[in-house]
C-alpha cells in the first residue's frame, strides 16, 4: 500500500495534469500562492492575474494557454490533446471570463466502423481551439475541437459550440448559433 501512496504521489507531481483525481497536487490549488506556482509549472503559459481553481481539471496541461485575469472555475474540463504538432492546444486570451462546469475539447473520438468497438477506434486529428480576448463562456457550454470564439463574444450558459463564433456576437443554444452583435 505505501508503495501505491509512493507511485501515486510521483505520478501526480510528474503528471502533465491537474484536477481532482491528482490529490497530492490538487490540494495547492485551495491556496492561491501554491496554486500559482503549481499553475506556472503545469501550464505552457499562465498570466498575471489567473486562476484555477480546485474542482477543476486540465489535461495535458503543456499545451494549454491562460491569459492574464482568466479563472477556471470548478467542474470545468480543458482537455488538450498530447500530439507532437501545434494542433490540438486550448488558447485562452487575457480577460476571458469562464462560468463553471465549462468542458472545452480539442479532439472527438472515431465511430466510422459498424463493427469495431467505438473505444477502440481511436480519436479525429485534434484541432486546437481559441478563446479570444474579452469574450464570456456561460456556465456549462461545452466547446468542441477546432472552435474559435470571438473577441468580447458571449456564448450563454449551456450552449454547445460546434463552430466558430465571430467577434461581437452573442451565441446561444445547441448547436450554438448567433442571435446577435454586439
């Protein structure tokens, strides 16, 4: 058992992640200067004024990007993808705000085979995605691989976003679509 504890404890420091079922990382996350240097140690950039919080995950934290003031609040799910090329990144702008429970994927399984079990068909090539500078993801909106939100765009609470949202607008339901310009 205390050799689990060991390989546990290792794993979670060395891990390219963070979230919940990392305990021995994750409760520096409930203290805002261990969170801070956990953050600039796990994430490829994390600006001045960010935050992630605990309750949050974030896998393959090397390709993910929090601009400055940007909060990731608890029950949200930023999953990059460990591809050897540029794609498959999440880009958070500075002064994007992110409700809870926001999910943001960057790759989606295969289910091109009838006959082949979905879990063994591998994943889509990852596309990264972008949340530009200023914009508001609602509570809960699942954004999906290859998407770009727009500069100081809102996507209301619950929204799935399956394609890009241009600067300006507002955006809501599922799929997401454009209701208005800011």
């Amino acid at each position: 058992m205390i050799g689990e504890v060991l390989s546990k404890r290792k794993f979670d420091i060395h891990a390219d992640r963070l979230g919940p079922d990392c305990p021995f990382t994750h409760w520096r996350l409930y203290f805002k200067p261990s969170m801070k240097k956990l953050s600039k140690m796990k994430f490829k950039h994390f600006g001045e004024g960010a935050e992630f919080r605990a309750g949050a995950y974030a896998i393959v934290c090397s390709k993910i990007s929090l601009g400055k003031n940007v909060v990731i609040r608890p029950n949200s799910m930023l999953f990059a993808y460990p591809s050897l090329e540029d794609e498959g990144s999440i880009i958070i702008h500075d002064d994007v705000m992110v409700g809870s429970g926001v999910h943001i994927y960057v790759a989606s399984h295969k289910y091109e085979s009838r006959d082949t079990a979905i879990i063994n068909q591998g994943h889509f090539s990852p596309q990264t995605v972008t949340l530009k500078e200023g914009c508001w993801i609602g509570a809960n909106c699942i954004i999906l691989p290859g998407v770009t939100i727009g500069k100081n765009s809102v996507v209301g609470a619950g929204s799935v976003v399956t394609k890009n949202i241009a600067d300006y607008s507002v955006a809501v339901g599922n799929p997401a679509k454009v209701i208005k310009t800011i």
